[in-house]
C-alpha cells in the first residue's frame, strides 16, 4: 500500500530526487557540462510528465498542503516553462561554470513554487514564498565577471526583503484579528473590520511587490536587465506566473469577503499598471528592459482578468499565463541566442535581423505579435478572454482603458517589429548558428502560440477544473 | 455549397507558398490559388441565386455552427447572405488582379505573397462569419500583414505609413472590441449575431454601443474625420497593397458599419444617422477638393477613395431601402475600381519611376492599353453610365431623395455636387498624363505584359458586369437591406 502522499506529493518528490541528484553530482566527480544538461532537461521533462500521472484531490498535514486538479495543472504549467527554459537557454547553459548549482537554485525555487500553490495556511504560504524567491536572487548574480548582475542580485534580495517584512506584518495583524492562519477558517472571520482591511492591504501590497505592480515595480527593470537571460525568463514567467495563480486563490477563496476592498485596489493598481508599464517601455532601447516592462504592462492585463471575481477570470488568467509562458519565454530565447553569440542587447542591433536571421526573426516576431494579442496568435485569445471577464463586473471604463493599452503596447512591440524587418543597418547580426535543441524549442513554442487558441478545449477543460 | 472551402483555399494556398523556395513557382501557386477561388466566389453565387429561386428564403444560407469555447458561448457560425457573397465576389477578384500586378517583386517574394495570402484569407473569414467574436478575429487577422507590405515593400514614408495605418486600425478595433463586448454582456452571453438582433437592449444601451461599433468600423472603412490612415497608408504601399487596402480592407469597415453596427443596434442607428450623415457629407467634399490640390497620382486615389467610400457612409446614414442597397453597390463598385486605378497607376509608375501627373504627359501613344484603362477606370470614378459608379452613386442619391425633409435634401445635393469637382480632378488628371506631348524620355517605354493586362481585364470586367447589367448585384443586395431596414422601422 502506497501512502496517500507519495500521490499527492509526487511533483514535490520529483523535484528533491532531481535536486539530490545534483547535488551527488556535486560531491561526486562531476559531469562535464554538454553531458549533464541533456540528462538535467530529460528529468526536467520528467518532472513536467509527473503532474499527468493521476488526476487527485486531497490534503494533508491537517489541511497545511492541499492538492486539487487546478493547483496540479497549475504547477504542470510552471514545471512546462522550467522545462522550455533549459531547451531554450541551451547556449548559456552550457557556458556557465555551475551549472550543476545553476539547477539546483532554479529547482529550489521551483519546489517553493510548488509548495506556495499548495499552501493551505498562511505560515507554509509564507515559507514557500521565502524559498521560492531567496534563491532566485541567488541566480541572478550568476554572470558572476558582471558588475551589473550583482547589481541585480541585490536590488533583487533587498526587495523581496522589504516586503517579506511587510508580508509578515500583515499576516500577524492578520493573525492578531482572527486568532486563525487556516486558509479555510479564515473567510468566515473575515468581518471587514480596519485591523483586517490594513492586514489585507499590507498582504496585498507584499503580493504587488513580487508581481511587480506599480508603483512597487520599480526593481523589475534593473533586474532584468542585469541578471543572465535564463535567469530573467525565469523570473518574469515562472515566479510571476506562480504568484499570480496564489494571488488570485488568495484574493478569490481567502478574502471573498473583502470583495469591494481588493475589487477598488485592483480596478486603480491595473490602470496604473498598465498605462505605467506601457508608457515605461516605449522609451527602452534594451531588449530585456523592454520586456521587462512589456510584463509589468501585461501583469495590469492580468489584474483586469482577475478584477471579474468568478470562474471566468481565473480560467481566463490562467490560460493567459500558459500562452504567456510560450510568447515570452520564445522571445528571451531569441535574446538569449543573441546575446551569448554576440553580446548585442539593444533595439539598435536587431535592426535588420530579418536579411540575416530569417529564422530568429520569425520567431521574434511571432512572440511579439502573441504579447501583443494580435491574431491568430493564442496571445489574441488570451487578451481577449482577460477583457471578456474583465467585463463581466458591468465596468467597462476598465475594458476601454484595458483597450487604448492595447494600442500603446502595439507600438513598441511594432517597434521591434520594425527595426527587424524594416531599418537597415550597415553592422548586422551576423547569422547565428542555432544549436537544434535551441531551434526545437523555438519551434514548438511557435506552434504552441499558433494552435494554443484554436485548440479551444484546452480552455474549456481550465474551465471545468476551476468551476 | 459547403462554405469551408472558402477558407481552406487561401490557407493551402499560404502553406504551398510558404514551403516552396522558387520564385516562379510561388507566384504560380499564388495565382491558381487565387483563380480557384475566384472560380469559388463565382459558384457561390450560382449556388446561392439558386438556393433563391428555388425559394429558400431563410436569412442565411450555407450556415453551419460549431461550437469554440464552449464556457464563453463561442461559436464558429458562419453563411452567407447576399452581401456577404457580393463582397466575397469583390475580394477574389481584387485579390486575382493583386497577385497578378505583383509578378515582378523580386524582394523576399514569398514572404510577400504569403502575406497577401493571409490577407486574402482575413477578408474572406470576415465576410462569412456570423459569430461577432470570430469576426473579430478574422478583422484582426489583416492587420499586420497591412503593415507588414507597406512597412517592407512600400516606398516614400512607409515606416511612417505602416506605423500610422496599424495603430489607428488597431485603435479602432478597441472600439470594436469595447462595443463587443458591452453586446456581450447585454444580450445574455452571446456573440452570434443572429441571436443579438433577436434579444432585446435598450434605446439607452443601444445609444452607448452604436458610437463604439460604428466608430470603430469606421476607422477601417476612412469615416471622416478618421480617414487619415488612407493617404499616407495607400501612397506608400506596394501595388497589391494598395489595392488591397482600398479594394478589400476598407470594405470590412463598411460591411461592419452596417452588419454588425446598424443591423444590431438599429435605434442607435436612428439616433446617430443625422451624425453619420454630417460626417459623410463632409468627407465627400472634403475628399474632392483635397483630391484637387494632390499631384501625385497615387495620392488622387487615396483622397478620391475618402471622397467616394462617403458615399457608401451617406447611404447608410439615410436609413431607406434603396440607399443602403446603394452603399452596398457603392462598396463593391468602389472596390473594383480603386483597385483597377491603383493597378494602373503601379503600371505606369513601374515604367515611367515617377506618378507625379506633371512629369507624364502623352502616355497614350507609347503605352495605349495602359492608358486605355487609365481613361475608363477615370470615367467609372467620376460617374459615367455605363459603368459601376454610375450605378452605385445613382442609387444612394435616389434612395437619400426618399427622405423629404430639408436636412436629407440638402445632404443630397451636396454630395451630388461634389461630382462635379470630382469630374475636374479625373479629368486633369488623366489628361495630363496620358494625353498631351510625351517627354522624350518616355518614348522608349512598353505597353502592358500578359499579367498586367489579364489583371486590368479581370477587374474591368467586374466593373463592366456591374455597369450594363445592374439588375444582379441589385438582387443580391436588395434581400438583405430590406432586412436591416425592417429593423429599423418595424
């Protein structure tokens, strides 16, 4: 008889074996970097396939750890852009002297992940969320000959610093007013009294940070810029896609009965995240800057979904994070590519990728248009049914915001668009040989961009598991 | 007639482009592809003037539903009616012309025809989907492929251009999708347009939403005072692009204007119309004597295309029968014609390297068959019975002399007088350059190639089809204006 845990907890279990196993490679005598990777991105594909083995529910640990067929699919969605990421980052990877710790770190945070959207009390929620950000600030500083990703590296761990702090404070008062730190005891002793909504908003405001919300955006862009690009696709897809899934079980289970508070917070921090992260990225001429503020633009979509309060705004963010996860993570790879061959960085430098890079440019091209929401991309589909359910509350000052953003954003990612396939440039990129398992990766995330909308039953099945 | 085909077409014709690595071979590919469909479009009509006679009279024929999301109620609905297959028409034929004019660009030529393709394909989905959410969709699809041709094969300000175009069209959609989706939610949970027009909204609601559908529509299809796009937008496009802009893409504003905005919200319609109609008529004259100042050839179009889609605006803000029925011919009769001018104009500017009037001159002796066509297309824009502008004019002003109160006659009459001045800018126009003493450096230029001539052939006869026997695009279209009128006045 297999214990009850061994199921529920197979993804966790996976994710320890795999970094046991790195870590006797460690102590061991060490594998030479292009023979370890591919084994690395076999178990990671593992890792990913465990989430399918069975489709169960339960708890335990006294309701600490839940598991429901949304929060696996939710973690197989993470697990999926760990994955693409090691397919995709295949040249930098294999450069770096650590790569063995490389995975380690990455794996840890992906355990606290794991671990955050299982959560089923405040004090696992704030562990979880310590270890799922603290070595991230620790990948960040990998390219350890650059000043600027130590930078990075900083400015990221005084950050979350900060608002752990804040998050701890909140919970306490939290604590302090309810006598609970049960996720399921909590809404009904939730009664909107000031102790709880200042609780709440410093909970929330903890949450922003990590979703780089305005005005608590701004380490977003100095980090992105100065972390490795595995590093940034990293933070900006899978933290950023795992946290969003616990706001919203957090915002829509725990603290329903605070619905007209956190409803004001977010209809004005959307707007402004928006409007900010989009004006912001109009003026970047670093490719990873803009994107970093590209996602802050595109968290303020997120938060317009997540406005709806019902089924359809979570299958709707859910979807637009699984759609995210192949767009951005297509377009940090073509950086990445770039970058480790090159060293080019700027806007500047992708004029006339095209001539040389047909190829790289398609892809670049093919992602920008899915952040951009434009058909027939699946991005299309997952700005459109963010906006169906931020409709639904009957406010459509949100949508017609949400919809002159979506015009500003077309700008800049035209502007790319352009410089690609439009300017001249005298010093091009010279042609880049793609390594295969790099061109693969790009591949199928282009087809997932393309098809991911028309396979409409993908939505329809998010949307049975949430309701 | 089973309506996929329609679709399957252009996107087997986008693959087979896009996997084969010959020029000559794309090209082929390109043209067959569209002469299929084209031989599609023309079955379609047989097919469904059949389905007519023999009495069917449901609203749409050919309909099939499927089911897309099912939680958000998104169905993949498409028919035809007879707008829908006139304009299905209108969009084969330009898209045969388009592909044939563009034989000799020689730079990243499968990018370009794949482009075309996908453009094509954006157009004919629109056209025959009933499902506003799919309708977006295919709206949408058309974008950047818009931007993309004039971006990389355009000339003069064609960043500028490309930049402008996207983002107001983009601008529009928002209105679009805002409008939508305030349809959505009010109409219980639906994005079939069948099932709107059947569920009841509000004289108020209805007052919210028209501005947003109609406005957003109206980017697309040059409504005054959001034309801007056009000029900049049609000089700077290659040939096809530009063709394709004026002959297709403005189109799927005007079938918007009036399917989904006038059909669905039929009071905000009534509130709006004086509004629409102002705004037409400004265009109109605005149109003609910016078209008068212009002396590049391409840009006489663009502004004379402002000018001539008012009319087909003015119909619909008349709200009677017979005018509607006119913007609808006014919209086919303007495609096929700006299409066929701007061909030419691409023929001559390939020849000639300028489309200034002033620096041509008795183009007719070294290149007739060009400027053969240069002189009809000219006599179909300003008017001349016989052929489609005639038709289509005649009948919006007739059906605008319905309404007998002051306001509507003098409308009316202002854009009636706008043909005059119309008259002298055509005029001049191809005077200047096909009549008159040819510069010496001309004398050595040839006349039209097969392609150019079949392309020109394929649109005059459209134009011709419409002009001497009027009576067929009228049936198709008359079925369909009675219905949305029916809603207007119950």
């Amino acid at each position: 008889m297999i214990p009850d845990f061994i199921y529920l907890m197979r993804s966790e279990l996976v994710v320890t074996l795999i970094i046991f196993f790195l870590l006797f490679v460690k102590i061991g005598k060490g594998m030479r970097n292009s023979s370890l990777l591919p084994v690395i991105q076999f178990l990671l594909l593992v890792n990913f396939l465990s989430h399918f083995a069975c489709h169960c529910s339960g708890n335990l640990f006294g309701n600490m750890f839940l598991v429901t067929p949304l929060i696996t699919m939710q973690k197989a969605i993470l697990s999926l852009a760990v994955y693409l990421i090691s397919l995709l980052c295949t040249e930098w990877l294999k450069k770096t002297e650590h790569l063995a710790e490389f995975f380690l770190l990455m794996l840890s945070a992906l355990l606290g992940m794991f671990f955050l959207l299982s959560s089923g009390n405040l004090l696992i929620f704030y562990l979880s969320l310590e270890l799922a950000t603290i070595p991230v600030a620790a990948m960040a500083n990998f390219d350890l000959h650059k000043r600027i990703s130590s930078e990075a590296a900083m400015k990221m761990i005084l950050s979350s610093a900060f608002s752990s702090g804040i998050l701890l404070f909140g919970i306490s008062l939290v604590y302090g007013s309810t006598g609970t730190l049960s996720f399921s005891a909590l809404p009904a002793l939730l009664n909107g009294s000031p102790l709880q909504i200042m609780g709440f908003v410093f909970l929330f405001t903890a949450f922003a940070f990590k979703l780089s919300i305005v005005p608590f955006h701004l380490w977003t862009a100095d980090v992105y810029e100065g972390a490795p690009v595995a590093v940034t696709s990293f933070l900006s897809v899978v933290s950023k896609g795992a946290i969003a899934f616990v706001f919203m079980t957090f915002l829509y289970k725990v603290f329903q009965p605070l619905h007209t508070t956190w409803y004001n917070l977010i209809f004005i921090l959307s707007i402004i995240t928006m409007v900010i992260g989009n004006l912001f990225a109009l003026r970047q001429n670093n490719i990873k800057r803009f994107l970093a503020f590209s996602s802050i633009a595109q968290v303020g979509f997120i938060l317009v979904g997540i406005s709806s309060n019902d089924p359809g705004g979570m299958t709707a963010v859910i979807f637009f994070i699984l759609v995210y996860v192949f767009s951005n993570l297509a377009a940090f790879g073509v950086a990445d590519v770039i970058a480790v061959s090159t060293g080019k960085e700027t806007i500047e430098d992708y004029k006339g990728l095209y001539a040389t890079n047909p190829f790289l440019g398609w892809i670049l091209a093919l992602s920008l248009f899915s952040l951009a929401g434009i058909p027939p991309t699946a991005g299309f589909f997952g700005k459109l049914f963010l906006l169906t359910a931020g409709a639904s509350t009957g406010n459509y000052w949100l949508i017609i915001i949400a919809g002159l953003n979506m015009v500003i954003s077309l700008y800049y990612y035209l502007k790319l668009v352009r410089a690609m396939f439009m300017d001249k440039n005298e010093n091009p990129i010279p042609k880049i040989y793609v390594n295969r398992t790099v061109k693969w990766a790009m591949v199928l995330c282009a087809l997932a961009i393309i098809l991911l909308g028309m396979f409409s039953w993908l939505y329809d099945h998010i949307h049975s598991l949430v309701a | 007639m089973n309506l996929h085909i329609i679709l399957l077409l252009p996107l087997l014709t986008a693959a087979g482009v896009l996997i084969s690595s010959n020029k000559q071979v794309i090209r082929m590919i390109s043209l067959f592809g569209s002469l299929i469909q084209m031989g599609l479009a023309l079955a379609l009509y047989f097919a469904f003037t059949a389905e007519r006679t023999a009495g069917n009279a449901t609203q749409m024929l050919f309909e099939q539903n499927y089911t897309l999301f099912t939680s958000l109620n998104i169905h993949y609905h498409i028919g035809v009616d007879g707008i829908s297959v006139a304009m299905i028409m209108l969009t084969s034929f330009v898209v045969v012309a388009g592909v044939l004019v563009s034989w000799n660009i020689e730079k990243m030529t499968r990018e370009f025809y794949f482009l075309l393709v996908l453009l094509a394909l954006g157009a004919y989905g629109f056209f025959i989907s009933l499902d506003l959410f799919v309708m977006f969709f295919f709206l949408e699809i058309s974008v950047i492929p818009k931007y993309l041709l004039i971006g990389v094969w355009g000339s003069g300000k064609k960043e500028y251009a490309a930049n402008k175009l996207a983002l107001m069209l983009m601008g529009g959609s928002a209105l679009i999708l805002v409008g939508m989706l305030i349809l959505y939610f009010n109409a219980g949970h639906t994005f079939d347009i069948q099932q709107i027009s059947q569920s009841v909204i509000g004289g108020r609601l209805q007052n919210i939403i028209f501005p947003f559908l109609f406005l957003g529509f109206g980017v697309f299809t040059a409504l005054f005072p959001l034309h801007t796009w056009v000029p900049d937008g049609h000089s700077s496009a290659p040939t096809a692009g530009s063709m394709f802009l004026a002959g297709i893409s403005m189109k799927l504003g005007g079938y918007g204007c009036l399917r989904v905005a006038t059909y669905l919200l039929p009071e905000g319609a009534k509130e709006y119309a004086n509004i629409i109609i102002v705004l037409s008529a400004i265009a109109i004259i605005y149109g003609a004597f910016a078209t008068m100042m212009q002396k590049d050839l391409k840009y006489i179009n663009a502004y004379s295309s402002v000018s001539h889609v008012g009319f087909s605006l003015l119909g619909i803000g008349m709200l009677t029968q017979t005018a509607i029925t006119g913007a609808l011919m006014q919209m086919v009769s303007h495609g096929l014609m700006t299409a066929l001018f701007f061909a030419v104009i691409g023929m001559i500017y390939d020849r000639t390297h300028t489309r200034m009037t002033a620096e041509m001159g008795g183009l007719l002796k070294v290149m007739p068959f060009i400027a053969t066509i240069l002189f009809i297309v000219g006599l179909c824009s300003l008017g001349l019975p016989g052929l489609s502008g005639f038709v289509a004019e005649m009948t919006v002003f007739v059906g605008s002399w319905e309404n007998a109160d002051t306001f509507h006659r003098v409308a009316t009459l202002l854009a009636c007088a706008s043909i005059v001045v119309t008259a002298v800018y055509i005029l001049r126009a191809v005077g200047q350059t096909a009549m008159g003493p040819i510069r010496t450096e001309h004398l050595s230029l040839g006349d039209a190639k097969w392609n150019e001539k079949l392309a020109a052939i394929v649109l005059l006869a459209g134009i011709l089809a419409i002009g001497i026997m009027p009576y067929w695009l009228n049936d198709l279209l008359t079925g369909p204006a009675k219905i949305i009128m029916d809603r207007i006045h119950p």
